[in-house]
C-alpha cells in the first residue's frame, strides 16, 4: 500500500480541536493536558500504546465521557458534550471495531434504526433510495435491499459507516477499523476515506497496524502515559519504525531473528473435523491439517469462517466430530481435560473471560494448569509457598507489570494479560500450542514480545497453530500457511513470501464471492430470511 491521498493544505480549516483535555479515572490519569485537532478533509492518524489515552480521548470527542478539565471545539465554537446523541448533532460520530448491527435485518433498516424519524408510517423504498444514493456519494457498494447476514466483513462495516453519515456526521472516529478485513476490503475501506475527505468530511484514524497508518493519514499524533508525545507529524518521510519508536519510547525491531525451520514428527493431526458454531450452524466442514514439532502453522481467514471454531474444537472446548491425534492420543470429540493431559496448550482468543479468571490473583492465574502436579501439588493440597515463589518468578521473566502477585487479573492492560497466559501455557511444556489472535489489539512493544516467546518456544520443538487476522503477523512466524473460506481449508503455502493479494482472494473465496453476491441480492427482499 502506498499512500496516494492529496493533502490538506495547512490553512485549511479545523473540523474539531481539543485544548487542554483532562481526564482520569481511579488511580489512572489518562488523559494529562492533551492537545489535539482534526482539519477539514483529512484523515488524522492517532498512535499509542495500550493505555497511552488515545480511547480515552476519542470518547470524550464522541460524548461517552466528560473531561474534567480543557475545552472542546467543532467548527470554532466551543461545545460541552454530555451524551454521544450531543455529540452525533454536533456532526461527530464513532465508529467502533464490533459491529452493532441486526443480522435478520436490511441495510436500510439498520441505517434507520434508532432514529427518530420516520416516526409512524415508514416509506421503505425512498429510505432505499437515500441509503443507496449516500452510499454512491462516498463511493461505497452497498445494496440496500440486502439483508445484514448475507453481507461479508468488509460490507458490515460500510453499513456501520452509513449508519454515522445518514446521521449528518462529518467527522467519523474509526476505532481499528481494518482489524478484521482482508486485504482487499481494507484497500477499499481506504479508498472510500479517500472519497469522503474529498467531499469536505474528516476521519480521526486509530489503528496499531503502522504501515496502514502511512498509506491513508495526512498527518499523524502519538500519544503515550496519556500525554501527546509527537504532534501531527507528516507521514512523509517517516516509517513504521520512527512511529513504533515515538509509540515505546525505544527502538523495536522491524523483523526478528527466525531461524529455518526444521519440523520434526506429526504432533497435531487432524482429519475430516465437523463442528457447528453456537447458532448450530455448521462451521467446520471436513478440515484436515497437521502440525509437526519445531513448526509454526498459520491459518489465514476473514473472521466468522470456522477458524474460532477450529481452535475450540481441537482444545476440546466444542463438540465436534472426526480424528484429532496429539501424539498418538486420539482426543477428537473429547473435552477439555483430554486436550490438557495430551499436552495441548491455548492461548485463547478472548484473554478475558476464556484466557483467565478475572478476578482471581495472578497466583492463582499462573498455577491453575499445574496445581495437581508436584511440586505445587503436596498430596491432595496445593503448596503454596510453591506456587508463590513459581508467580513471583513468571511475573519477573515475563515482565508482567502489576503491582504484586495477589494483584487480580482483571486489572492488568491487555498486554501484560497476554503475557501472563503466554507465561503460563509456555511453562507448562505443550507439545503443541493453538495460538488465537495473540496479538489482537496490543501495541508495537507488546506485539514484539509475543512473537519473540512464540519464535523461542517453535526453537524448543513446539509444535505451534497460529490462527490470526494479521497476515503480516503470519508471513512473518509461519512456516506454512493455510487459509480458511466458510469452515473449509481452501489453500495452503508456503509463509514466507506469500502473496498478499492471492491470499486475500482465498480468504474471501476467490471468483466465487461474485457468485456468493448475486446469491444474496436475489434473495434480500425474501422476508424473514433466515441466517445461514
């Protein structure tokens, strides 16, 4: 991606400044004195690492929180925004990384639901029309007609988009918008940016993936510890690693150390795996994959194709049907514990509520895969002298940052909980580890420490599925790559050197998507259309 956006001219006007924001919450000041400000027909970039405030921020421009102190400026008159509705009549509108869209319904219902207006009698087919005429206007292809469960990732997100628009926003707040597109939805999310800025509307731009910041920001603000740090830089001239520096407040390498592989025996097999998802729906159709120690397999796919369902399945965390060996156990349909015993570690992809017990101490976070076995285990009984001195070691050699070992989890950032279930699934010795999204939502630091642990544990003989929406995170740890399209493995190659675009088309199903569309619009006025 190469950035090709004409950009605003420094006279140009200011849609929004901030002056002097203020905020904090309980022994955190998250915002301290922040300065920012947003021109007309720009997308502004904004940088940080998990905690630096940026969200913070972001919510008090879209009226989800208060300031305590500074001021807020739209158009060059001072506003006080108590409600996101304030916020949203003041033309500001949010567009959030989930989706908060009603499957059953049309593009059109959903761009009208929660409006006011039309109050009694709804004209559908000039409501259509609107909708399909904004959408024209911002260069987006959307049918109005279609309903919301026949829509890929990329389309959903463009219905949240009009949602703000049909609203009268002309500043929108994308909050990680490119985290679960293919390559080639994100180039067309860009190239509808693009469009809208050149009709007068500005975007403030949240996202870790730097290179993505380089290609579509005009200019870009970094904030860390909940201060601005670097101020409306120009993408010109700067690379990913000037922004990861200005982010940590250190160097971060670019590429790390990867030694050639050398994949040892089969340690993961699976063969002909069927499992539906929890609306029982079938979302695994016949997948067949090994994994051999010393390896790093990646799964490449657009969320909701089966590759969540996949990790499940082979943790023992959902039924399903077929073989899975781990070294010669056959574990398939089996429950957790048979996945445990076998030597299968995970790391999950929700770290909050399956990764760890939030409100439990991180001694007891850290021990709970090993407390039956010596030497935390005394008998029936759990020494626990033990298993402090095994957390007061984990905390220090995987620097997890909180304020003691009795600490509850749940107030630990995201990066220092992904260490922590990192630290206790390594320490345990799998022979194979299902890695899901490990390194969504964490920054540049975060993310490098990961990929060291997860290289350093593929040197020990680990057998290793990585399963990420990152491609540029699977082109650089897998050895080999497979790709996923709606429950089935619908390619595999090598990982180093693949193809950004070959791989986006297997994601999204190749030529057949065009099929898959015309399917969908012939049947969108069906009422009550059942999801698949």
């Amino acid at each position: 991606m190469t950035g090709s956006m004409d950009h605003p001219t420094p006279t140009m006007p200011l849609a929004i400044e901030a002056r002097g924001i203020v905020k904090s919450f309980p022994g955190v000041l998250a915002n301290d004195q922040v300065d920012f400000d947003l021109r007309v027909g720009e997308v502004h970039a904004l940088l940080g690492e998990n905690g630096a405030g940026k969200s913070t921020l972001m919510n008090v421009l879209a009226g989800l929180y208060q300031p305590e102190a500074g001021e807020l400026l739209v158009d060059g008159a001072a506003v006080r925004f108590r409600s996101p509705r304030d916020a949203i009549a003041a033309g500001i509108g949010m567009v959030h990384q989930h989706f908060t869209l009603v499957p059953s319904q049309t593009v059109t219902e959903n761009v009208l639901l929660g409006l006011p207006l039309p109050r009694f009698r709804l004209d559908l087919r000039r409501a259509e029309a609107s909708v399909a005429e904004m959408a024209e206007g911002v260069g987006m292809r959307v049918d109005p007609r279609a309903r919301v469960w026949q829509l890929s990732v990329g389309e959903q997100q463009r219905v949240e988009i009009l949602k703000m628009l049909y609203r009268g926003a002309r500043i929108l707040i994308m909050d990680e918008p490119t985290a679960v597109l293919a390559p080639q939805e994100a180039e067309e999310l860009f190239a509808t940016l693009r469009t809208m800025t050149g009709t007068g509307r500005s975007v403030v731009f949240i996202s870790h993936k730097l290179g993505e910041v380089l290609a579509v920001a005009d200019r870009i603000t970094v904030m860390r510890a909940g201060r601005v740090t670097a101020a409306a830089i120009s993408p010109v001239g700067s690379t990913p690693a000037d922004l990861a520096r200005l982010m940590v407040g250190r160097p971060v390498l670019e590429t790390l150390e990867r030694a050639d592989a050398a994949p040892g025996r089969v340690v993961l097999s699976a063969a002909d795996v069927h499992a539906s998802n929890d609306r029982g729906i079938e979302s695994l159709r016949g997948v067949s994959l090994q994994v051999r120690a010393g390896e790093i397999v990646g799964i490449a796919a657009v969320a909701g194709n089966g590759q969540s369902e996949l990790a499940e399945a082979l943790t023992g965390l959902r039924r399903c049907t077929g073989r899975i060996v781990v070294d010669g156990v056959d574990i398939g349909g089996q429950a957790a514990g048979a996945a445990l015993r076998a030597g299968v570690g995970h790391v999950p992809e929700d770290r909050a509520r399956v990764g760890s017990a939030p409100n439990l101490s991180i001694v007891d976070n850290l021990v709970m895969k090993r407390f039956r076995r010596p030497p935390l285990a005394r008998g029936p009984f759990l020494d626990d002298g033990a298993a402090r001195a095994l957390a007061t070691d984990l905390k220090a050699r995987y620097s997890i940052s909180a304020p003691s070992i009795d600490s509850p989890v749940r107030i630990l950032s995201g990066g220092n909980l992904q260490r922590l279930i990192l630290a206790r699934e390594i320490e345990a010795a799998p022979a194979v580890l299902i890695a899901v999204q490990p390194t969504r939502g964490l920054d540049v630091g975060a993310i490098e420490v990961v990929h060291r642990l997860l290289l350093e544990l593929r040197t020990k003989g680990t057998a290793i599925l990585l399963i990420s929406e990152e491609l540029d995170e699977l082109r650089t740890l897998a050895d080999r790559l497979l790709v996923m399209f709606e429950g089935r493995i619908s390619a595999e190659m090598p990982a180093g050197g693949a193809d950004l675009h070959e791989i986006g088309m297997h994601m999204t199903g190749g030529a057949g998507v065009e099929a898959l569309a015309g399917m969908a619009a012939a049947v969108a006025s069906a009422p009550g259309a059942p999801p698949p």
